[in-house]
C-alpha cells in the first residue's frame, strides 16, 4: 500500500465515522468493566482495552450504515452517555448470573466453614472462599463451553438495531431491568445453594442430638470436618447441573437485557 492510497484513506474518514466509532466504543466499553469473562482481571488491563478498540472499530461500520450521526460536540457527547448507557445497562443484567453464583458458594463457604480461610479470587480480584472459586471457575468454564461470549456480542450487535447510534435509550425501561436481575441474584444463589446448605442443617442437628446423648463427644472436633466433607460432596453432586441453569439464566439475562432497550 503507497503512501497516497493511506492519505486518500486517512482523507476519506470523516467526523461522522470518527463520532461513530467513539459512540460504538461507549457501548462497547462496559463489557470489559462489569460483563462476566470480559472484565476478568486474569486479562491485562491493555488487551482488554486493545480488544474493546477492535470489536468497536468492528461494529462501526454495520451500526453507522444508514444513520445521520449529528456534528455538534454537545450532540456527540450526549449520544456516547446514551450509548454508554445502553451497554452498561447490558451488561449489568447478564453479569448478575455470575454474581449469583458468586453468592451462592459464598453461601456454602459460611456454613461449611471455608469462610475463615479465604484467598484472592483471581477472576474477579476480591478475596473470598473455596467453593466461591470452585463456582467462579467452573461457571466461566461453562460459559465458555456453551458459547456465551459469542451470545454476549451477537446481543451487544443487536443493540444497535434496536437503539441506533443517533437515538437515546429508554431510561426507566433500563432501570426496571437492572432492578429485575438485580432481585435475581439471591433468588438463583439460594436455587444453587439449597441442596448444600439443607444437607449442611441436617448435619447440624444430627451433631446436636449426638452432644445430647454422648456429652464427652468434642462435636466441634468431629462436626467440623463432617461438615467440610458433606458441603463437598453435594457440591460435587450438583456441579453436573450448574451447566443447564447457567444456561437457562444466560438465555433469559440476554433476552430481558435486549427486551428492556428501546428508543426513548
């Protein structure tokens, strides 16, 4: 490629593409903050933010095809807070899925005990118990399985049909949504977590009546591990149906996300 066919390149970018991309970039954004496996801090800081300016220069085209994008910088700058809006609207909905499984084996840990030796999650950065990292860790393994990256930005591509780039989001549809996934989360962590958490009252109160009928039995020293290994083993036990709600919860995330933006 010469020299001139760049500068006739460079010549032929307007500022309605250059708005365009940044609009685009705004919406994009918000995946590498908040969304699961997009803001896992396992990625550089850098390469997310190189792969954030390569999907943005990606969708620019199909999103600006057809749109009259404004040339006023107050305009353009209303419309990236809109167009951030949207992904961030986005991509809260489908990141409280994990954050349901993040409180569910933070649930288990309190009550199998995991929670007194606790250690850096490396997905997310905050330190946490076992079973938290063991539904962290098989939850991105799962989505990565089932293809929810690519559900993830097939949905982001569909946002631009339906909020163009040169309209703004419908704000309270946007907020009933995030307060909806919002309320999901402790509903899905108790869905995920009752089988453990039963098994583990169980437990309790079989040690309870054992320190009735035997008082020189030290309940701490024999009940505590006894709890450890049954939250194990029904974790192990249901960890084959993490799959299928990961799944069911992933489908609806994306579809109440993409219900809920709509021209203002």
């Amino acid at each position: 490629m010469t020299q001139s066919t760049v500068n006739q390149l460079i010549a032929g970018i307007g500022g309605a593409h250059v708005a365009s991309f940044f609009i685009v970039l705004a919406r994009v954004a918000p995946l590498f903050f908040i969304a699961p496996l997009f803001s896992s801090r396992m990625i550089p800081r850098r390469v997310r933010g190189i792969i954030a300016v390569a999907l943005a220069f990606g969708l620019t085209p199909v999103a600006a095809h057809g749109v009259q994008v404004p040339d006023q910088p107050l305009a353009i700058a209303g419309l990236i807070v809109q167009s951030m809006l949207v992904g961030l609207g986005f991509a809260f909905v489908v990141a409280t899925v994990f954050a349901a499984l993040s409180y569910a084996g933070a649930i288990i840990d309190g009550g199998a005990g995991f929670s007194f030796g606790g250690s850096v999650d490396p997905m997310n950065g905050t330190q946490s118990g076992v079973l938290t990292h063991v539904y962290n860790t098989v939850g991105v393994m799962i989505f990565i399985t089932i293809g929810g990256d690519a559900w993830m930005l097939r949905g982001l591509a569909r946002t631009f049909a339906l909020v163009p780039l040169n309209k703004g989001p419908q704000i309270t549809s946007l907020v009933g949504a995030a307060s909806a996934a919002f309320g999901q989360v402790f509903i899905g962590a108790i869905e995920l977590a009752a089988p453990a958490m039963l098994a583990l009252l169980m437990t309790d109160v079989a040690f309870g009546m054992v320190s009735r009928v035997v008082p020189q039995l030290n309940v701490f020293a024999v009940g505590f591990p006894m709890k450890i290994g049954v939250a194990l083993l029904i974790v192990a036990g249901t960890l084959g149906l993490l799959g299928g709600w990961l799944t069911d919860q992933l489908m609806n995330s994306v579809g109440s996300a993409l219900q809920a933006i709509r021209i203002a």
